[in-house]
C-alpha cells in the first residue's frame, strides 16, 4: 500500500510540472512534428519550412504547404549538413536549429532599467513594441503581430500573468487581458516571422527581447495595442455574426449600448444577447432583422472607413 501511494505521488508530481510547463493555449498553437505520411501533412507550418529550405537552397520545388517527397529530402539534406540525425522528422531539434541560423544578433539590449512607471505601446500596422518609462519612450522592439485573418487584438490591456514557457513560444509569455480569447506577447522559434503579420494574433518578440521585458513588466502593467486610423476596423468592416469574436465586436457593442439597445458586457463576443441587440437596432431602422453585421447595419450603426 505505501509502495502504492508513493507512486501515486510520483506521479502526481509528474503531471503537475508537465502541465505547469504546457504552453498556453492561445491562438498560435502548438508546432507539429512534420514527417512523410499518406496522405501528406499540409499546412502553414509546412509552406513555413519550404520558405526557410528555399531560402537556404535545400528546397527546389514549390511551395505548396505538402510535406512531400521533395519537402523530406530537403529536410535531410539540412540535417545532414547540420549534424543532425537524419530522419526526415522536422521536430523540436530541426526546429531549434534552423531557428538557431536565422536568429539575427540581437543588439538593442541594455543593462538599464525603466526607473518609473512601465507600459507598453504596440503599434499593430508598424509591427513595433514601444516600452514607456513615464510615458516617454525608452526602447523599441520589432515584433510579429497577428495575419489578417485572425488579427491582433486592438485596445487597451493588462498584463495577467507572467511565465516562462517552453517549444514554440519562445522563453517568455505574457498574457493579455482579452476577455474573448487568450492572447499574449511571447518570444518564438520563428524568428524569421519578426516585422510580419504571421501569428495567429498574439505579439511575437525575439527571445532575448521578450526575456527583456518580462523583467520591466508586472501583474496589471498596461498594454496598448493600436492599429491604424480605422482602430478596431484596422483589418476591414468583417461580418459579424453569432460566434464572432474581436475588436469589432467590442465596438459594436459599443455602438449599440450608445443608441440604447445593448445593455451587457463589451467583451467582443457576439453571443445571443448581442443578436437580439442588432436584431433590434435593424428591426427600429427598417432593416433586414438577420442579427448579423452588413455593411448596411455598419453604415446605420455609424461605422464607415476611413478612404
């Protein structure tokens, strides 16, 4: 019996610091192991690595997404010439190594601190991290923010929680205050990403970076995050429709509760409550009544682009 519970504990003890170290589930995901199978694996992760094979003049052929044939003698040619074994397997070694060549000095580090009050701007369209020490600038950071399709988070913020994190987020995480999903800024092991639109919405950094800021930042620092002069709509008028989630929500939300017809949260997303508040503001305008976000309820609501 004691044998018994002894494991047990072991165990348990196990499974707490594998979870503790589990990187956390927001929207960038988790990296594949990337091997030949039929049919293929597919994916942005795939076209990624035949961009940096390509690059590097391992891969010739196009860049389809397939881990192909053609895609899996790259890859050994690259461990290979890398002294790696040589599997054909991209995982978490080949992924460190060619992050490992493409990481750039990092030479923007300085052993000064912010002496006042920290907080971090992050311009969305220049894909730049300011940090502010008393509201003046002190450093400027590149960084990665989210695709067009599944945009960075625009508004004001905090900061969460603070953690070091494992394979695929870089050596630091710092979660955002973002009521309808879980976002964050994170250091990555695609450092070839950094001055792009490539994340799934979080704020990538390079790692010697992020590992920066996470010692300037605490519990409740704030975090703006402003895009261009069209705020939440920086990325278009998308429609919206129940189960949508976002800065566009949020300022509909908005919108709506300013013309009376909305009177919950505005946590950007649009749930049932939302609905019937548009399905209301469409019905009292002399609108189709679908509960979804057109154009033509933008216009009624107000909203419209700046040309």
């Amino acid at each position: 019996m004691k044998i018994k519970n002894v494991m047990f504990l072991i165990i348990a003890i196990f499974v707490f610091s594998t979870c503790a170290k589990a990187a956390p589930p927001c929207s960038c995901g988790e990296d594949r192991w990337l091997k030949f199978q039929d049919p293929p694996m597919f994916g942005q992760d795939v076209q990624e690595i035949q961009v940096q094979l390509n690059n590097m003049g391992y891969y010739h052929n196009s860049i389809n997404g397939l881990y192909d044939e053609a895609t899996v003698k790259a890859v050994k040619d690259f461990q290979k010439r890398e002294g790696l074994t040589i599997d054909g397997i991209f995982g978490p070694r080949t992924f460190d190594k060619l992050a490992e060549l493409f990481e750039k000095p990092v030479t923007n580090l300085d052993i000064e601190k912010p002496q006042g009050e920290v907080i971090i701007v992050i311009y969305a369209l220049d894909r730049e991290l300011v940090v502010l020490d008393d509201g003046k600038p002190f450093k400027r950071f590149p960084v990665a923010v989210g695709k067009f399709r599944s945009p960075t988070p625009i508004g004001l913020f905090t900061i969460t929680q603070k953690d070091a994190w494992g394979e695929g987020f870089g050596s630091r995480w710092m979660k955002l205050s973002v009521p309808w999903g879980v976002y964050g800024i994170h250091g990555t092991n695609k450092p070839w990403s950094i001055g792009a639109y490539e994340s799934g919405g979080c704020i990538r950094m390079h790692n010697p970076h992020v590992e920066q800021v996470y010692e300037w930042v605490k519990i409740g620092t704030k975090v703006f995050i402003i895009g261009g002069v069209d705020g939440p709509f920086t990325f278009g008028l998308n429609s919206l429709t129940q189960g949508s989630k976002g800065s566009d929500v949020v300022e509909v939300q908005k919108r709506l509760s300013g013309y009376g017809f909305y009177d919950g949260p505005y946590d950007g997303m649009y749930e049932h409550k939302t609905k019937e508040a548009v399905m209301a503001f469409q019905k009292a305008h002399g609108l189709n009544p679908s509960g979804n976000v057109n154009h033509t309820t933008y216009k009624a609501l107000g909203i419209q682009l700046f040309e």
